[in-house]
C-alpha cells in the first residue's frame, strides 16, 4: 500500500512539472539523423543593408566529432550553392542536439526580393545525411513579395518569432502550421521563476502565402518595475498538445526588452 501510494505521489509530481515547464519530446520521426527545424529570413538595416539568414537544425548524436552544414541558394543563382556552418546550441534529450546557423545575405546579390533553397547536411562516422526536404529543397522568400513566406517550419509545429516588454506590456508573435482550424495557442508566463504562472491565448493574425503556416499575436500586461519574464508556449490541435519552450530553457525576456528565436 505504501509503495502505491508513494508511486501515486511521484507521477503526479512528474506531471506538475511538467506542465509548468512544457517539456517536450523532439525525438525523430524517421530514421534520418539529421533534420531542419525551421528557418528564416530577417531584414538588416545597418552599416550594409540586406538580410539574415537563419534557422535550427537537430541532429542524432552519433559521436561526438561532426559537422553540420547548410546549403543555400539565391534567385540570382538557384544553382549555386554557398554553404554555412552550424554550431553547437544543446542537448534536446539524450540522443539529440539542437544546432543553430546563421548568415548575412547583402542587398546587391538579390536586387529586391529572392527565393532562398536551402538544405541539411550532416557529416559524421564517415558517412553524410542529407535533409532536402525530399529532393524539393527548402525555400524562404525575401523582399517585396517573393511568393513564399520568410519563414519555414520544416520539421516543427510552432516556434517563436519574438517577444518583447515595453512598459507594462509583454507581447509578441508565433509562428505555426495550420494542423487544424480549431485551436488554441496559449503563453504560460511566471514573474516568480515557476512559484506560480498565468496564461494568456494568442489570436490569429494572418495566413501566410499558401504554405499552411500561419502568424499569432499575443500581449499582456504585465507589473510596471517587473525585472523580466519567463515563457513557454503552447499549441493544441486535435488533442494533441505542442510545445516551443526554448529547447526545454524557457525563453527569457527582460524589462524593457526584446527577445528572438532567431537572434544572430
């Protein structure tokens, strides 16, 4: 009776946890080893004017010495392919690693707007793996519109795009597929460091192209003199529920302040 008991006490303080933290799983669905989470284009207005290219791939540890590299291509040359190395970012469970790319497109090699292919490749052991998406390659657009949207969520179901704190306001924008037309899309937030936590619902913003992904908006108030906030954010469809929490770290926004998935 004891042992029971105690076993009861223990999965329901795994599943407090676990709803305060939004853990979630990212082991692969296929038996390819590597796989591009998502990716984006982001404008740069600065000392040279152009674009950030960027995204996250994950990656079955299968040793420890590798390489990660993406391929990419522009509209002024969809044949030529650059490449870009990735770096290490995290573990994401105990077989898997997040890895992060990012690079800087000037303006004068695209001339207004462009088409980004891109693809995954991963080297180690001697052998290399390949995600182009199956042959298709991946594609962002750029500029005035291109036709595709500036972000790709390849492989995952949600990601943020930014969040930020001004004055008493935390607000931002989520990018996801559209899985289904019922939904919810929540942001669980604390002020305490998970003592305690509130949630607030996201609404639809738009459709983005015809690529089945959409962008959500959310905002709230928040205590005026709040240092920072922690957040992880939620998406159900069909009973299944989603979660981009950072790669399990939360994200972590300070007062005033921004915060980016695809920060470089």
């Amino acid at each position: 009776m004891k042992s029971k008991r105690l076993m009861s006490i223990i999965m329901m303080i795994v599943i407090f946890i676990t709803t305060i933290f939004g853990f979630s799983s990212t082991a692969f669905a296929d038996s390819n080893p590597v796989k591009l989470l998502f990716s984006k284009t982001t404008p740069y207005y600065g000392a040279e004017v152009g674009f950030y290219f960027s995204g996250y791939v994950e990656v079955e540890n299968l040793a420890y010495a590798k390489n990660v590299t993406v391929y990419y291509s522009t509209s002024d040359a969809p044949d030529v392919f650059k490449s870009v190395p990735a770096t290490y970012v995290k573990s994401t469970d105990s077989t898997h690693e997040a890895w992060f790319y990012v690079v800087f497109i000037p303006y004068n090699t695209y001339k207004g707007h462009t088409i980004v292919k891109h693809y995954v490749k991963y080297d180690i052991n001697g052998s290399s793996y390949i995600d182009d998406n199956n042959g298709a390659y991946y594609r962002l657009g750029y500029g005035y519109d291109p036709g595709v949207p500036q972000i790709n969520l390849a492989k995952s179901e949600l990601v943020l795009d930014q969040a930020s704190i001004l004055g008493n306001t935390l607000s931002g924008y989520i990018y996801l597929k559209n899985i289904d037309y019922d939904k919810d899309v929540k942001v669980r937030y604390t002020l305490d460091d998970w003592a305690t936590y509130e949630e607030v619902y996201a609404t639809y913003n738009s459709s983005l192209y015809s690529s089945g992904f959409e962008l959500w908006s959310f905002s709230t108030g928040v205590p005026i003199g709040v240092s920072g906030v922690k957040f992880a954010i939620s998406y159900t469809a069909n009973g299944i529920t989603y979660w981009d929490n950072n790669f399990d770290r939360n994200y972590t926004v300070s007062a005033p302040g921004t915060v980016s998935t695809f920060e470089h």
